[in-house]
C-alpha cells in the first residue's frame, strides 16, 4: 500500500544543495519568485508549507533561494535580499516539520555568511520558532523570562508618514519613499514580535504579528495590552534593570 503521507523528496547525493539566484555584473539581483519556484521545483514543500500555515505574495522577489538539504534530502529551504554595505536579509526559513531541530537555520546562516562573503545577515520578521533556535544556537539570549536580545539585527518594514517621509526624501535625495526598514535586536516573545524604541523620527514600533504565531501562541491577546505608551516606558525599564544600556 502507498503512504500517501510520504515525500517523494528530491535527492542532493552530495549532500549539498542547490542555490537559485540571478547575477548582473557580479551583483545579485533581487529577482527570483518564491512561489513559482516551489510549485514549478518543490510541490511537495510548496504543500508543506501552506499547510502550515504560511503565507506568500507570489510576486515577492528574493537575490537568491538556497535548498537546505538533511541526509541527502531537500527538506527545506530559505531567501535572502540584498541589503546596504553588502550586507543580507533572511527574508524566511522553511523546514518541514518532521526535521526540525536539527540546527538547520543556524547551519544556513553560517553558510551564507561564508557564501557571500559578509559577517552581516540581518533576519526579516522572525517567527517565535526562529528566535528559539537563535537562542539555541546562541544568537541570542533571554535577558528575562520573555524579552530576547539579537546578535543579528532583526529587521522589518514600516509604512512612514508623509512628514517623516519629507524629511528621509530631504537628507537623501530621494523622490519617493513608501516604506522604511526597521532594525532592532529586541524581541519579546509575549507578543512575539520585534520591538524598536523611539528614535531618529521614528516613533516606538512592533512588527506585524504573523499568522504561524497567531496560530502557535497567545500572541493576539498579549498585544491588546501594548497600545498605549506604558508598554514600551515598561518594557525599556525591564531591559535597563537586566543591565542593559541604550546608546
């Protein structure tokens, strides 16, 4: 009888798996589909991976999709952005369920880094679950019972308002600005998001809250409680009496 359950994975006999990106002048290019990929390359994980609950613009474009391979099997994958100063952002990290926990995310990330040459990889809007394997690997550390600290800048993205958006286009140069990156390496796991204080014209801001957390965590209900500024004073506070300092 055939397991229907069963992935017919594809094999990396080398163990090493395949990197798809696009390269323009010895520049990588933000240009490769997400979603055409898997469901052209990958079905079994594009399954997978709305399955689980997971979301993506299928016109999202990335500077390269990395396989991540397990015992010689496609079990995952991950993409990545360019960034400024040569840097790059893991966008998402994929691996199906039965083979997490096994230090994939850490063993992408240091890959990367080699692969591109750089000590500087941001995460984009990490999952509770990326930010304890973070932990696990010691990319970050809890200072309490819910507030972790980042070695690698967390980053996600802001609509700005039309007078911040005079000022950025003013010191820049710039005609048209939608949206503005956000980088912070506090993450609190109540409401699992990622918290950026006050500063350089940017109010107090939390990461939008995604849809593997609202399913996984009590994460919704924790952040009706953050809408006034008494979260963030507290919150500053708790990290200050942990012994760590603002610039």
């Amino acid at each position: 009888m055939v397991n229907k359950n069963k992935h017919e994975y594809i094999a990396r006999k080398d163990g090493v798996g395949k990197i798809i990106f696009n390269q323009e002048e010895n520049h990588l290019k933000d240009q490769i589909k997400l979603v055409p990929t898997l469901t052209d390359q990958y079905p079994y994980l594009y399954e997978a991976f709305v399955k689980d609950g997971f979301l993506e613009d299928p016109d999202n474009e990335y500077a390269f999709m990395k396989e991540i391979v397990y015992d010689k099997k496609v079990v995952g994958f991950s993409v990545y952005r360019t960034s400024v100063n040569d840097s790059y952002i893991l966008n998402l990290i994929y691996v199906l369920p039965e083979f997490r926990g096994n230090n994939l995310l850490y063993e992408d990330l240091m890959d990367t880094k080699q692969m591109c040459e750089t000590d500087l990889i941001l995460i984009d809007c990490p999952n509770k679950y990326v930010m304890d394997s973070l932990v696990k690997n010691k990319l970050a550390f809890y200072i309490n019972e819910h507030i972790i600290i980042s070695q690698l800048p967390l980053s996600f993205a802001v609509d700005i308002s039309e007078d911040l958006k005079k000022k950025i286009e003013q010191a820049n140069n710039l005609e048209e600005i939608q949206t503005i990156n956000v980088n912070s390496p506090i993450y609190d796991t109540d409401i699992c998001g990622i918290v950026s204080f006050e500063s350089e014209g940017l109010p107090n801001l939390i990461s939008p809250l995604l849809d593997v957390d609202i399913m996984d965590s009590n994460a919704t209900n924790h952040r009706m409680n953050v809408s006034s500024e008494d979260y963030f004073k507290n919150l500053k506070k708790e990290i200050e009496d942990c012994g760590v300092e603002f610039s």
